[in-house]
C-alpha cells in the first residue's frame, strides 16, 4: 500500500495530466488526427487558464485548515507534545551538513517553542522516510540536528524513525510512547494536514489535542482571482492530495471519521 500510494499520487497531480495532454496533443500534431490534437491543446491552455485564475486550491485548502481551530493558549498542564515529519529534507542535509527545512517548517519552530513553554511535556519526533528508494536517509537525522541548535535537550527526545507515512507516524508513536488514558499529547502539523493527522491518531488509540500551523490560506482571499500559474497548479495539488487522502484513509480503516471533527478539551483556548 505504501508503493501503491506514492504511484497513485503521481497519477493525482494535475502537473501530471496537464503535461500528458500537451505531449499528447502536440504529438497527434504531425497525425491524421491533427483536429484531436488540437482540441486535446485547446482544452489543457483552458484549464491551465482556470486554474492559474480562479482559487480551487484555495477552497479546498481553507476546507482543510478551518477544520480545527488555532490553538491560542493550551493547559497548565501537558503531558507530551508530537511533531510530525514532512518539514525537513533529509537529502539535503545529509549532502550539506546543515539541517535543511522546507516550507512547512513550523512544525518544526512551533515544537520548539511549546518545548520551551512545557518543560514538563515528553517530546517526540515522528518521522522515517517517504522515500521510494532511500529508506536509510531518515528524516530524524535532521531533527536531532535542528532542535540540537535551537538548544533543546535532544536526550530528552523520542524520536521515532520508522514511519512513512502518516498512519505509520500514529501507530508506531503510539505503540512507542504509551500515552495513558487522560493524559494531554499536543499534535503538531500542517493545517491541512490536521484532518487526516486526528483521524489516524484517534484509529490508533489516543486522541491528542489539534495544534495546527503551517496555515497557507487566509479566509479573506478565499474568492481572490490570480495570475500565479504556479501557485495555482501547487494549491490545487496540495487540496487533492488531502482530500483523496482523506477518503483513502477512512476506506482502508486509518481513519476513524472521513472527515475528522474538533473535540472539546478542558483547558485549551481555540481562536474561533
């Protein structure tokens, strides 16, 4: 299922279609079957048009990130905090020598900071690799170096390497860290991430507080029209992505919900 989910979601990307329509088009150029070609062309400049212009991946990602509220204040108390993976380049690093994020890198600042604000919270990094072919290059290589620089006590740190996925970053965390029944854990993610993240943690057996970051959306452009082809084409990827991850997730039982709702709990203060 992990190979099956990382050809499937090549086959989502609307980068991938769009270049196999003009490699199609343009070849049935030099055919009998000029008229197709062209109406092939035709049809993929329009839905470049589209979606360079008018916000589809900005819905479908504010959907995503409205689903839980930012998380303004949190318990006196908290018994462990998790980040996940996906905000770090483990290639990089490793070729570098310096601790490599990308742009999702306030999971990464964020834990550091409720690090500092909950001394008395157990910290874990989750995260392997969701490499195709480098399953020895972890990613937990650059978070034991990051958070080392930004002066965390990384001997005090879980970190589980293992996981390549999301629903492995719930599973194998849980079966690592042994949360107890009532105790508070903070999950930290992307917001657009959030939903599935709640879903896989709940299925596995704990239900942590929603702390998302990372937000790429803000309410007020939901309707903005615009002219970044690449932003256009990156957001719509990204709302998909989600999305049909959303539905895979519920099918395949690593989900408890197809769509993951907030949960009240005591002594959290959500930005409504």
């Amino acid at each position: 299922m992990f190979v099956f989910s990382k050809l499937f979601s090549i086959v989502i990307n609307p980068g991938f279609w769009i270049l196999a329509l003009l490699v199609l088009g343009t070849a049935l150029l030099w055919t009998r079957r000029q008229r197709l070609g062209r109406r092939l062309l035709a049809a993929t400049v329009t839905m470049m048009v589209l979606v360079t212009v008018l916000p589809f991946g900005q819905l479908l990602n504010e959907l995503l990130e409205d689903r839980f509220p930012t998380v303004r204040s949190l318990p006196a108390h908290v018994d462990g905090i998790v980040v996940l993976g996906g905000a770090v380049d483990q290639f990089t690093t490793r070729y570098r020598g310096q601790a490599s994020l990308n742009d999702a890198a306030e999971r990464m600042t964020e834990f550091v900071a409720l690090a500092r604000r909950h001394p008395e919270a157990r910290l874990v990094y989750t995260g392997g690799s969701g490499s195709l072919y480098h399953q020895d290059i972890k990613e937990t290589e650059v978070a034991r170096l990051f958070f080392a620089e930004m002066g965390l006590d990384v001997s005090h740190i879980v970190f589980e390497g293992e996981s390549r996925n999301t629903w492995e970053n719930a599973l194998f965390t849980y079966r690592l860290v042994k949360p107890r029944k009532g105790e508070i854990w903070v999950l930290i993610t992307s917001a657009q991430h959030m939903p599935r993240s709640v879903g896989a943690f709940r299925q596995a057996g704990w239900d942590p507080l929603p702390y998302p970051v990372d937000y790429r959306t803000s309410g007020w452009s939901r309707f903005r029209i615009g002219l970044d082809m690449m932003s256009g084409f990156e957001n719509l990827w990204l709302g998909l992505h989600e999305w049909v991850g959303l539905v895979a997730y519920r099918w395949l039982g690593h989900s408890d919900a197809l769509f993951p709702a907030p949960r009240p709990l005591p002594g959290a203060t959500p930005d409504h």
